[in-house]
C-alpha cells in the first residue's frame, strides 16, 4: 500500500483497495471531502463498497452518491479500475452541486469520455436527456441529438424489446431503483452488440434522475454462444450415438468393439509379430462378420418389401449339388473338419436333369443350411440332396449329427438374430439372420422351409419348392365360374407371412366374404371366439403356436366350423397331422385362386 504517497497530493479524491486482503487507502483530496479516511474495506462507505463488488459491475464506472462524515449526500462520477496485483483503484468526480450544469458542461464531463461504457444520465422530471458518452455515441453511431429525442429502446434489437420492457415493468412495480439485464443494441449502420444494461433512478437535491450504463459484452456473449453452439453439437451428437447404438444389434456391436479394441493395440510398438498378425486377422474376421451382416439385412429387407423376384428358369440341380459339394468340402478342411463325412444325393443322376425355379437362389439357401450343418457338427456326417416328390415338387435336404436344435431354441432360430444360447464360440460365430433369410428366399420360391432335430443327435432341414407352377395349375379341382356372393361369410384366415395373406385376399376379393385375420394360433382362437365365423383357413408353420395346435383348440370349442389346412407339406405325414388335429381338408401350396374357391365354396354352409 505504500503507492499512496504517490497520489496522496492529488487533487482528485481516490481510493485504493487491496482485493486479497481488504485493506484500503484513501488520498488526501479523498479525506478532504469527505471528512474520513479509508482503511479497509469495511471503513468504506456502503455504497462506495457496492462499486467494486462483481455482481454489479456496471457500478464501478458511474455515478454514485457517498455519505460524507455529516450524513450528507455527495454525488460522484467513479472511474474504477483494477489492477494486475488485484488493487481496486477508484477515483471520484464530485459532481456537487449543480448536476444538471454539471453534464450540460463539456470540460466537467471530460473525466466519463475515457470511460469504456456507454452511458445516458436523463433528467426524468423534464425528461431531458443530459448526458450521452462519447463511447456510446461511438459505438452505435448516433448522435448526442438522435439518441437525446427518441426513447431509449428504440435502439434496442427488436427481439429484445419485450425483454427491456418487461425489465422496467418490473422495476417500476416492484418500487426497484435499478434493474440489470443484457439485450442487444443495434447501430445506425445496422452493426448488432451485445450490451449488459444497468438502469438506475436516483434522486438529487429532491429531483429524479435516471443513469443507464452499458457495458459491452459482444465478445463475452460470442464465446458463450459458441460455447452452446458447441455444446449442443457433442450433445445431439451423443444422442444420436446412444439412439444408433440402443438400435444397434448386438451382433454388430460385438465385431464393432473387436475391431476398434485390436486397432488401438497395434498401436502398440512393442508388440510382437506373432500378436500383430494375430490381432489383424481379429480384425479382418470382425470386418468380415459386419459386412455379412450388412449383406444379409438388406437382403432380408429387401425380401420383406417384395423388392426381390424369383426367377424361373432352367435349373441344372445336379450342378447346384456339385457346387455346393466343392464349397463345403474346401470350407471343411478351412475349419479342420476333414475328419467329417460329407455325402451329396441325386435323385436323378441324369447332368441333364433340369427343373424350371430359381438356380441362385437354390443355391444360397442350400449352402447356408450347409454352412450351419458344418459349423454345428465335430462328429460323424453331413448328407444333402434333394428328392423329386412329385411332377410339381422337389424336395432338398441338408442333414447332420451335430449338436442337434432343442424345440425351445427351434422357436427362435427362424427370428431375426435368433441363436441357441451355447454357441457363443469364436468358431460357431454367426449374426442368426441365415435362417430367417433362407426361411425368406424359401418362400420366396413358393416353398417351405422344415426342420426335424433331437438334441445331441443332429438336425435335418428340408424345403420343398414348386418346380413348374403353370403345371401345377392345370391339375384343378372342379373349375368354378360365376358369379359368387359370399357377403354375408365371415372366413378367417390364420397366416403368419403378410405376403401369403394378401395372395389370399386378392383370391378371395371377387367373392365378397368378410376376410379377417389371425398372425397366430393364439389369435386364431380369441378372434374365432369374438366372431361368428364360417370357415377357416389354418396356415400350419406359424410361430407361437401352429396351425396344428390351433386347430385342435378351435375344435373343442366347435367341432362343425370347416376348416382348410394349407401346407407345403414338407414331410410325408404332415398331411395325416392336419386331419388329425381336426382339419376337414388340406390345400397344398402353392394355392391357385381356382384350387381356393371351389374348396372353401364346397365347405361354406
Ligand atoms: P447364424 O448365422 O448365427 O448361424 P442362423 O439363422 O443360420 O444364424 O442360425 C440360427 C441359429 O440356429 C444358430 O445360431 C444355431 O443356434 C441354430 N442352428 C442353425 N443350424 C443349426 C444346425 N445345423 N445345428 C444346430 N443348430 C443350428
């Protein structure tokens, strides 16, 4: 504090203040006019304290009024400044005793026009405007006379002006002497700030005075909006992360977080040649399983949008066998199992042998069944091949000694990302989309996909397709023509494929019956039971429970209702199973619109 006795002679009042300690100094001139000196900051008069306290900034540059040592009212200007070594220096203008002569006269406001803050003093009782700073009137590039004649918010930024209204409203209803906000101002040439405002009313020598302060916050506000800006970047950015992950399959999470987890361990230098080679093949083997993935989901969505046709052409089964024989005997000794049996059946031997369907997709559904036999089965054998079941139907296999599929786990591995629980293994790897694509492509081609299996004994998959439809159609039942009118008929139609359904719907649309539908065995039975119904028509392969069980629940219920099994009848018994369970009749797929009518119409009572 000995830097007093550098100002302590002159004639400006000042005094300085020690931040970190509260200590404070007055000089002379101080001591002088107001008849005390200053030693901390308590000793300070009240409202002299309040100028240098953060929360009001705009305080420290401006008008104040000071209690002298007689209780007196003295008004000052305060140019406050703080320094590097935390000192407050506040020097004060006594403005006493003509305020209004006061900042009418040029050489006394002299001391505000260095001050960095836009300042407007009014007399409220006239309404005269008595001094503008020089800063301000810099800065927003109007007049002292343009600023003088018009209301102080019609500078203000016209988002702001309910903000400034709504600011005054409340100092004026709340008695408040001054109100403290920031808003933006707007400048002749249409340059836009950032103020933080400060209005005050004050009364001197028994008049009302009103001071507004400005500081300029332009830079602060700018940082504090990128700030947001920024924030709220890495915000959305973090929920769509969260949104994409929550969404995200496990099984693409998993080679996702093996991928990124090997790339920043080979970042490693000391690692060896051994682990480095490891570590890429991880990688390589995760890559893999997200691109095939990826492939197996567009092509399911691709399927479930009916973007997909089947072809129908020529097909040389036994060259499809060949070639999945070759493939899965190179994948073999791949994964080591040279020691497993692999057997291919032709029915017909003839390289000639052709059928009319879809070559592709045959084979993409056969190696997959393969790749499953193979990735599933340590000992014993795989056998594949295919049937001709009759002129219009073929029948293919893949069967396995493997670890077999419980009918718990049978349930879920036709479903998108099913897989029985113990296979978690880096060799049974696998995303549980091949089935549901191949149950998809299966019934794509008309067909139908089915599965016998024993736990620990091994497993069979055999889908039966059409081979030639236009034949199939020419062996009708009893045409029907006409016109027939089945307005009054409730049918309800138990199908679980969206597409199998709408097939039915346009079948049955010239009859005019009343559709309604069951996803399930479960809904079969609540809708039968809630609607007088007149015929039913049962799909036997449906998840939750199958057409079987659904049919031998409605019929302890209703023993008359008819009802038509449709199958692809996979297995030679599945047609026996149907009448068992109380089926009156069983139309094999694929269902022409003729094969439907003149069935349901010789069944509808
Ligand atoms: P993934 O790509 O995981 O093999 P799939 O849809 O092809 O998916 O198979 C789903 C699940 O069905 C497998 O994870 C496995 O649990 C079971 N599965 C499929 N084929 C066989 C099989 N031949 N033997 C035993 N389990 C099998």
């Amino acid at each position: 504090m000995n830097s007093i006795s550098n100002i302590n002679y002159l004639p400006i009042p000042i005094v300085i203040i020690d931040l970190q300690s509260d200590e404070a100094l007055s000089n002379l001139a101080f001591n002088e006019a107001f008849g005390f000196s200053v030693a901390n900051l308590k000793a300070l008069n009240k409202r002299l304290a309040q100028a240098i306290v953060p929360e009001y900034p705009l305080e420290n540059n401006g008008y104040n009024t000071i209690n002298n040592q007689n209780n007196e009212f003295v008004s000052v200007i305060i140019a406050s400044n703080i320094t590097d070594h935390h000192k407050a220096i506040l020097s004060l203008q006594i403005i006493e005793p003509d305020f209004k002569f006061f900042f009418k006269n040029k050489s006394c406001v002299k001391l505000f026009s260095n001050i960095p803050l836009g300042i407007i003093i009014k007399h409220l009782d006239t309404d005269e405007t008595l001094f503008v700073s020089d800063y301000l009137i810099s800065k927003i590039e109007y007049s002292f006379e343009e600023i003088a004649k018009n209301p102080w918010r019609v500078f203000t930024y016209k988002e702001d002006i309910a903000l400034q209204e709504t600011m005054m409203n409340k100092k004026l209803k709340n008695g408040m002497n001054a109100v403290f906000f920031d808003k933006r101002i707007i400048s002749k040439s249409g340059k836009i700030f950032w103020f933080s405002e400060y209005i005050r009313t004050f009364e001197h020598l028994g008049e009302q005075y009103q001071i507004i302060a400005l500081r300029d916050v332009s830079n602060e506000k700018e940082i504090e909006t990128e700030l947001q800006r920024s924030k709220q970047i890495v915000e959305d950015a973090e929920r769509l992360k969260s949104a994409f992950l929550d969404n995200m399959p496990h099984e693409i999470r998993t080679p996702l977080h093996a991928i990124t987890g090997f790339t920043s361990l080979l970042a490693d230098p000391d690692l060896s040649n051994e682990e480095r080679i490891e570590y890429v093949k991880f990688i390589q083997d995760s890559s893999n399983d997200i691109l095939n993935l990826m492939d197996n989901i567009i092509e399911i969505a691709k399927l479930e949008t009916n973007q997909i046709k089947p072809k129908r052409e020529k097909c040389y089964v036994n060259s499809i066998i060949d070639k999945a024989y070759s493939d899965i005997v190179a994948k073999q000794n791949i994964l080591e199992k040279e020691h497993l049996e692999v057997k291919a059946f032709k029915d017909n031997p003839d390289p000639m042998f052709t059928v009319v369907s879809d070559p592709e997709r045959i084979h993409q559904i056969l190696s997959h069944l393969l790749n499953n036999a193979l990735k599933f089965t340590e000992i014993g054998s795989i056998e594949f091949g295919y049937q001709v079941a009759n002129n219009n139907q073929i029948d293919f296999f893949v069967k396995d000694t493997g670890i077999g599929i419980s009918p718990e786990e049978r349930k879920i591995i036709f479903k998108k990302f099913g897989k029985s629980g113990n296979i978690n293994t880096n060799k049974n790897r696998g995303s549980g989309l091949g089935l549901t694509l191949s149950k998809k492509l299966i019934e794509l081609l008309n067909g139908q996909i089915n599965l016998e299996s024993e736990k620990g004994k091994g497993s069979t998959f055999t889908f039966r397709i059409p081979i030639d439809n236009e034949q199939k159609i020419t062996i009708t039942r009893p045409s029907v023509s006409g016109d027939i009118n089945w307005k009054s008929k409730t049918i309800l139609i138990v199908e679980d494929t969206d597409s199998n359904y709408f097939f039915i719907e346009a079948f049955l649309e010239r009859t005019h019956a009343n559709l309604i539908w069951a996803h399930n065995g479960f809904e079969a039975i609540s809708m039968f039971n809630e609607n007088k119904v007149d015929l039913i028509l049962m799909d036997i392969m449906m998840p939750e429970m199958d057409g079987y069980e659904a049919t031998k629940q409605i019929r302890e219920i209703n023993s008359t209702v008819p009802i038509i099994a449709q199958t692809a009848l996979a297995l030679p018994d599945d047609e026996e199973k149907c009448y068992e369970s109380g089926c009156n009749y069983v139309l094999v797929k694929p269902i022409s619109s003729e094969d439907l009518i003149a069935t349901v119409k010789r069944f509808l009572p």
